[in-house]
C-alpha cells in the first residue's frame, strides 16, 4: 500500500481517468511485444509509462541505420546490436517499476515452435506480422485465455484489431440510474411506515411534512385499489395520477406534495431485469466452478438473488461480445 | 513517408513550438523523427513527478528542472544533428514580440491554457505566420489549422472563459462540492494563513444588522494572547461551522425555497470521544517538508481515495490547522494556497466537506478534492502522441503551401460513425471576430459607480486578455502601461484608474466608444459604453456585461463542409457545472459535437475531398 501511495502522485492524472481499479489491472498485466519497430515501441512506451506489470519484447533484428529515422527508441550507438534489447532498456528507463524483458527470437518460429510461450502473458501484442502467422497466434492465444491485440501500419494509413473470446464490462457508473424507492412495492417494514401516516390529518404542519415518498406509496394504494391491481401506463392514466396527488395538496407551501408530483415518474418507471440482463443470468457460464473469473460469480450470486428474493433488485451489467474498432482488416 | 519535395520543405522549415508539456514531448519527438531541423521551443514550467506518467523525455531526476531545456536535452540526445533552442519563458514575455514571430515558418501550439493561446493567436495574426492548434484532456483531443485571413482564427470562435461563482453562493448558499472547496481555498484559508488585511467575504451577516455572528469581529481569526493551537482551532471551527451557519439561518428570504442547513458545533462531534490532541508528532522531523507533511497520515487515514467522516474530517481539521500553526509560523500572513501542499490540501479538504456536511452536499475523498481545487486534467500518453502526429500532419500541408487539405480534426474516445479520429474541414474568419476582423464590443457598465481599475481587471486584462493595453477615447489616452513611460504620465494614469469612469478627464459615459489596443499583440478593438444601472448578483457577478455584434454573412462555412463545433480545449482553469452554466471539468471535456450540416458525403475521409453540395 505504501509503495502504490507513493507511485500515486506519478499515476495521479491517469487516476483520475480508471481508478484504482484501472490502475491495478494495469500493474498486474504481463504484456508480450511482437516485433519492436516503430509501431510496437510506440504503442509499448505509452503502456510502460502508464505503468504496465510486465513487458517482453519478441524480435530477432539488429538496428540498423534506417531504424535511426522511425523509431525513438534506438540510437546511433545501437546500430547492429539487437533491436530488441535496445528497444528494452530504453523502455526501462521511462519507468522503473515496469520489468522489462527481451527476447531475441522471431516471432514466427515461437509460434511455430514454442507456443505454449504465450500462457504466461495477459495480453500479446502482434505488430506488422502477417496474416498467416496471426491465424495460427490467434488460435494459440484463444486456448490459452489470452488476450491478442493486432497492429499494422502502412504510412498514414494503419488497423487496430482485437481478439478475444469475451470482455466483461460491469458498469458501475450507469448514466442514467432511476433508483428504485420501491413505491409500488413496498417492503414490509416501509409498508409498517407509510401506514403510521394519515393524509387525512388535520394538523397542516404534520400534513406538509408527510414525506413524498409516502404520498406516493399511498397513492400507489388508492390507484390500485380502484384500478384493478394494475399501475398508471396511458398518458391519460399518468395525469389523473397527478391530479389524485395535487387534489390532496392543501397549500402552495406543501413542498412534499410538489415533490411528490414531480416524482410520480417514479411509479410507473421501475426498472425491471432487461431482457440483455436476463440473456446473461441465463448464460451457461453462470453455472460457475472454482475457475470461474470474478464476473460470472457475481453474475450467479445476482442469479440466486433475483430468482429467490424479489425481481425487481437493480443492476445494470453490459456484456460487450465483439470488441471491434474498425469493420474489417486488410 | 515523405515525398523529396516534402522532404526538401522540412529540412529547411523553421518551427516554433509553445509548450513542451503532455502533447510538447510528443511533438518535439515527432518533429526530430520525421526530419525537422530548426525548432525553438518556449515553455515557462519546471518538471513535477506528476508529469511523468506521460511526458517521457523527463526522469525523476530531473523534476525541478526546466521542461524546455531538459526536452530539448533528450532528444539532442538522439538526434544530434538538429538544432533546438530551448526557452525557459513565458510565451507572453516581449521578448517574443511580431518580429520574433515572423522567423518561423509555422507555429505550434501545445498549451494548457486559453489565455496564452489568445495572445500566441494574435502574434501568429499580426506576424502573418499560421499557427496550428491543439489540445487533449484524458482519451479526447483535437488539432486545427489558423491561417490569417484565410481561415478562422482562434478567438472567432468565443472560448468558454474562466468560471467565476457569485460571491452568495459560496458564502450563503452552496450546493455543490465545488462551491464549499472554493469557499475552504480562497476564503477559510486564504483568512487564517494569507493575507490578513484583505477584505474579506468569509463573514455573514444578516439582513437586519441587528446581529451578526461572532466571527464578524474582525479579529476573529487572529490567535489571542496563550491561546493554544488547539483552543485556537476549536473556536474557529464553532465559528465558521456552527456560528456562522446560525447566522445565515436568521435570513429567511434566503431559505424559502432551498434546504436550510445545519450547524455543526466542536462539542456534536465529539460528544463521545476525544478530539485528537497534539503530541509530539507535529514536531516530526518531515513536519517542515511540505510535501510530506500529513495530518491524515498520523490519524491513521492513509488512502487518499477514501471519503472521510464528519469526525474524520472534524480531526484532520483540528490537526491540520495545528500542524500548520506550529511548523509554518513565518509562512503564515503570506501563504498561498498550493494543491501539492500536503497540509494546505488536507486542510481545504476538511474544511470543505464539513461545510457540505452542514449543506448536505456530498463529501469529497482527498484525491477528489484535490482534482477540484487544483482544477487538474485527466491525461495519458496514447492522446498527445496521436495529437501529436496530427499536428505534423497538418504543419507539413501548411508548409507544402496545401491550405485546401487542413483539417480541423477531433480524437474521439469511442468511434463515431466507425470513426475515432473525426476530420471537419476549416471555417472562413467571422466577420464579427474582435480580433481578426475589427469589429466593435458593446459593454454594459454602470458609469457613475464603476472605477476604470474594474473595466481594466475584468474586462481588458481579464475578458479581452490583452496583456499591456493601451486605452484611449478619441483622441485622449485614458490608460497605458509599458516601460519607457514618463513619470507624471504613470502618476496620471494612477489616479485614473481609481476615477469613476464618467469623472474622468475624457469622461466615459453612456455612447462613449474606447479604443483598445496592445502593441505587441498588434491587437486593437473598439469598446462601446453603454451606461446601466443594476446588475444581477449572480447572473453578473462582475457588475459589467461584454457582448460582441451579431455574426454576418461572412460567416457561412466553405461550400461542400461539415461545421462542426465542439468545446474541448484543454483548459485547465474550467470548472463550469451544468446546472447553472457551470459544467465540472470532465464535461467540458466530453466533446459536443453538433453537425451543422448532416451529409455524410461531404465529410473528408482519408485525405480526399468530396466535391459535393451541401443538401
């Protein structure tokens, strides 16, 4: 803990983008380059700045003279040396917390040769490689659960593609939330509650301070009870609900009353489980085992809540399952 | 990737680079890679740890140190061959006036603020040298071309100015954690550390004068005669928290229909447990380094991402105020707030959500408190290395002479219509543009009660951002500033400034017009006064109104373009929320792009424009 504190100030301003969260998941990826020229050492510089677990640099070439014009990450000093080991200290020195290590191989000959390689990494990035080769990555990368990122520049032009069998996003910060204050269904002790209130009160000074939540339990009650069970829907039926409210409303200072009119959306807005929501809980990886990763635990915990306890418990969990930048590569 | 002639026209171009922060380090990398040779670069900052998440030609070692001189250094470094001259400056020094400008072939712009690019536009204007602009905050960023007569230029386009809030909502009637962070920074603190003999908005006062709380004597916040720190700090505490809220409760007018607040007493927090008492460790041998220096940490609060409690941050306020009393006796009188003061942030902190514990507002974690009150951006490498390749881009057409293919071009954070960098094509000048096209401002000010100092602060230096003006009416110079001027000429301009406008020598009254200008923005405008009497407290805080003329038919956009208008500079000052026009920086930032014109045909994609009409 002490030793993140102290990195906080370096990291402050991407913390402020992904959180502690964010920031965590960085530091504890294991990321594997494939070929440093310009492109993976660009791409490799912002994430070691950022603060990356690990990087391992893949690339069998030597500098030579014309790498001095496209890649910052060389130098004169370097020509004939390996590119990648070049390429590494460099990245090393932007940023000591990263381990950064190197490989002089190629690329295509661990693929061929050693793919198990690949397992110990979190995330591989595939830069100006040929699409044979990538299908056979792909595949590799597919077994093992890890993540494969593709890159390939042609002067202005270039693609980004990503590949991966699925991406758990939970939104934790919806845009737009209607929390739920369960008006229509009231739990038993707040139904205990609201019940302790009259609106027929005499006292106004009572009768102005009744929460508007309650007046809206209540006249949830009294809708029901000449409506068939059933909760405002018509726009019709919306205004006559705020009529019911308004008619009640004794004076101009009687806020709750205000409040409560403003707030009969509430009623008849509920959410309800999506039908998005409800294809995951429905999901087979829902069925979790002890390698489950943390998403579909908690997706099974939501499981056992919704179908045991109430149907109208709210969360909002996007499951993105193509992740795609740009329509198609080539 | 360049062609020969490119190449040749790079070799040669002499760039001027303002900035060697976030995009400058990008771009000055990008610069030396695609082949530029002759590069100055301006930047009046020094390296802070906070840089170096993505400004990677710094080290650790060299916080401290000059971002221009240690920039140029690095990449020196690796291209030997080039030639920077790095400038530890400020871009508004006068060193680089007109002639400075007009040496460079093209002007790059990598600032963090509004008001610096409004005078770099208005050299590049008056040297005749296009300037390319741009700016980032977290995943977004956009880069755009300004070519005097030609084009747009910067301020065409009004630019959201720096924030004020009106003096009652930060004394009276807050309601968001911004205005209570405010209030502990530029009020709490600045009375208790700063400046004692400078008025004061911290105390409240009831309508009827009758009474007013304890906290109205003026010398309140002064330690009394073997008054301990801790006594000290428990009756400013009841004070500003608990006395002080009473106050403004007894203004009934002002609670009609708002929630009133609650105020909070030393003894309600306490009624338990005990207040932390001071013990040794205020006299730790790190108590006198600023930066390390932490009420929080001896109370055991130690994630700055963790919001306090009313009695977590009633304790950090009592130890805070302590601590700085003891270990900064000859600061205080003269301190100024500074975010990365350990003490100082912690302090506004707590103080900031006690008071939105009285208001019911939500209280703020340190680190969120410190992103307010420090106004700090977001930032990552991956955006200013994009912006940066796009900057070149566009400084190349400006110098292969190919106005048609500039762009104005945004970096989305999620694609678009499948795109993430989103090109628009540029706008001509705005014949209503103060500056590029002379054109005449309208000024509401009340003329019998305003002095000419307020119109100079708020309106010439402070809206129009003129940085030396020169202010006349007709004829009469009503007000300069400079050098070389002669004594009985300041002496005069002195009292002026402290003259009601329309008791001037030249009086300034309803249908005056007043010529501004500034000589080494090579700027002038017209000024035309008209007399008001009242202002809105809070919609017009300043007690004056600046307002521009209506747009012309000049404006219309080239044939065959898409007028998009989006707000993201990278303006670190911005806090603008958006209920009251007042959006918290993170919205500013998230782009409001508004097609003006929906034909997708006409939008430039990969270079290649699409002659088509627009529908």
């Amino acid at each position: 803990m002490e030793v993140r504190n102290n990195n906080n100030n370096k990291y402050d301003r991407q913390l402020r983008i992904w959180g502690d969260q964010g920031q965590l998941a960085l530091e504890q990826a294991n990321t594997c380059l494939l070929n440093c020229g310009p492109t993976g050492s660009e791409a490799l510089k912002n994430l070691v700045l950022g603060g990356i677990g690990s990087c391992t640099i893949v690339d069998d070439s030597k500098v030579e003279a014309r790498d001095l014009g496209n890649n910052f990450f060389v130098d004169w000093e370097s020509i004939g040396l390996s590119k990648a080991k070049t390429v590494c200290n460099f990245l090393q020195e932007l940023n000591d917390t990263v381990k950064a290590k190197f490989l002089e191989e190629s690329p295509e000959t661990i693929i061929n040769v050693n793919p198990d390689f690949f397992s110990q990494f979190t995330l591989v990035i595939a830069t100006q490689m040929k699409e044979q080769s990538l299908l056979m990555l792909d595949a590799i990368c597919r077994k093992q659960g890890v993540m494969l990122l593709i890159a390939r520049s042609f002067g202005l032009t270039g693609l980004i593609r990503i590949s991966l069998k699925e991406h758990c996003v939970i939104e934790s910060k919806p845009d737009n939330v209607i929390h739920d204050l369960r008006l229509q269904k009231p739990w038993a002790e707040l139904k205990r509650f609201s019940d302790e209130f009259d609106t027929e009160i005499d006292d106004s000074v009572i009768h102005k301070h009744i929460p508007f939540a309650i007046l809206l339990i209540k006249a949830c009650e009294d809708w029901r009870k000449t409506h068939g069970d059933s909760l405002p829907s018509t726009s019709k039926e919306k205004a006559e609900f705020k009529n019911l409210l308004s008619s009640k409303r004794r004076g101009v200072d009687e806020d709750n009353y205000k409040e409560a009119i403003l707030s009969a959306y509430r009623v008849w807005s509920s959410p309800t489980i999506s039908s998005e929501l409800q294809k995951i809980l429905n999901d087979s990886a829902a069925e979790v085992n002890m390698n489950s990763p943390d998403f579909w635990v908690m997706v099974a915990a939501l499981k056992v809540v919704v179908e045991t306890i109430d149907t109208s418990v709210i969360l909002s969990i996007k499951y993105i399952e193509n992740v795609e930048f740009l329509p198609r590569p080539f | 990737m360049a062609t020969p002639e490119e190449l040749a026209v790079i070799e040669k171009a002499k760039v001027l680079m303002v900035g060697a922060g976030g995009i400058g380090c990008e771009l000055l990398k990008t610069l030396a890679l695609t082949g530029f040779k002759d590069i100055h670069l301006i930047d009046l900052d020094t390296i802070e740890v906070s840089n170096l998440n993505r400004q990677f030609l710094f080290r650790k070692q060299h916080v401290g140190q000059s971002k221009a001189k240690v920039a140029r250094d690095a990449v020196l470094k690796f291209k030997p061959d080039i030639k920077i001259e790095a400038h530890h400056a400020n871009v508004k020094n006068s060193d680089f006036d007109v002639e400075f400008f007009k040496q460079f072939n093209v002007v790059l712009n990598g600032l963090d603020n509004v008001d610096a690019r409004r005078h770099v536009n208005r050299l590049c204007l008056a040297a005749g040298v296009p300037l390319v602009e741009s700016g980032s905050t977290g995943y977004l960023g956009q880069v755009t071309v300004h070519v005097k007569d030609q084009t747009e230029c910067y301020e065409c386009q009004t630019k959201e100015l720096p924030k004020t809030y009106p003096v009652c909502t930060i004394t009276n009637t807050p309601s968001k954690p911004v205005h209570c962070i405010v209030w502990a920074k530029d009020l709490l603190f600045a009375r208790l550390f700063g400046d004692r003999n400078q008025s004061s908005d911290l105390i409240v006062h009831t309508n009827d004068r009758t009474s007013s709380a304890a906290t109205a004597d003026t010398d309140f916040f002064n330690i009394k005669d073997g008054e301990t720190p801790e006594s000290y700090a428990c009756r400013v505490f009841d004070g500003v928290f608990g006395d002080n809220i009473e106050v403004a409760l007894r203004n009934e007018e002002t609670w009609k229909s708002r929630k009133r607040p609650r105020p909070l007493y030393i003894c309600e927090v306490y009624s338990d447990a005990k207040k932390p008492r001071i013990d040794g460790s205020c006299n730790s041998p790190d108590g006198n380094d600023k930066h390390t220096a932490s009420a929080a940490r001896i109370l055991g609060l130690s994630n700055p991402q963790e919001v306090w409690t009313v009695r977590d941050s009633a304790n950090v306020f009592l130890k805070a105020l302590e601590l700085l009393l003891n270990t900064r006796q000859k600061d205080i009188g003269s301190l100024v707030f500074d975010k990365d003061d350990q003490l100082a942030m912690e302090f506004v902190t707590a103080a900031a959500n006690l008071r939105s514990s009285c208001f019911d507002i939500p209280m703020q974690s340190l680190f969120e408190a410190k992103g307010i009150a420090g106004n700090i951006v977001h930032a990552i490498a991956t955006t200013n290395a994009i912006i940066s390749g796009l900057i070149v881009l566009e400084a190349i057409k400006l110098l292969m002479g190919n106005l048609d293919d500039c762009r104005t071009t945004y970096c989305l954070e999620y694609p678009r219509r499948k795109m993430l960098l989103m090109p628009a094509e540029l706008s001509a000048p705005k014949s209503s543009c103060y500056v590029c096209s002379q054109s005449t401002l309208l000024l509401e000010v009340n003329t019998t009660m305003t002095r000419l100092r307020e119109v100079v602060e708020k309106i010439v230096r402070g809206q129009l951002s003129v940085n030396s003006p020169m202010i006349s009416q007709g004829p009469c110079l009503i007000y300069e500033t400079g050098d070389d001027l002669e004594e009985d000429m300041v002496t005069q301009y002195n009292q002026n400034l402290e003259k009601f406008l329309d008791s001037l020598p030249a009086p300034i009254v309803d249908g005056s017009i007043l010529s501004i200008e500034d000589f080494q923005q090579e700027f002038t405008c017209h000024l035309q006064i008209k007399h008001r009497e009242i202002f809105d407290e809070e919609k017009e805080p300043d007690n004056m109104v600046l307002s521009g003329k209506l747009s012309t038919t000049r404006d219309q956009a080239l044939p065959g373009s898409v007028q998009l208008t989006a707000v993201a500079d990278n303006v670190s000052i911005h806090a603008v929320d958006d209920d009251d026009e007042v959006i918290l920086i993170d919205e500013v930032a998230k782009q409001d792009l508004k097609r003006k014109v929906l034909d997708e045909e006409s939008v430039i994609v990969c270079g290649k424009r699409q002659r088509t009409e627009v529908s």
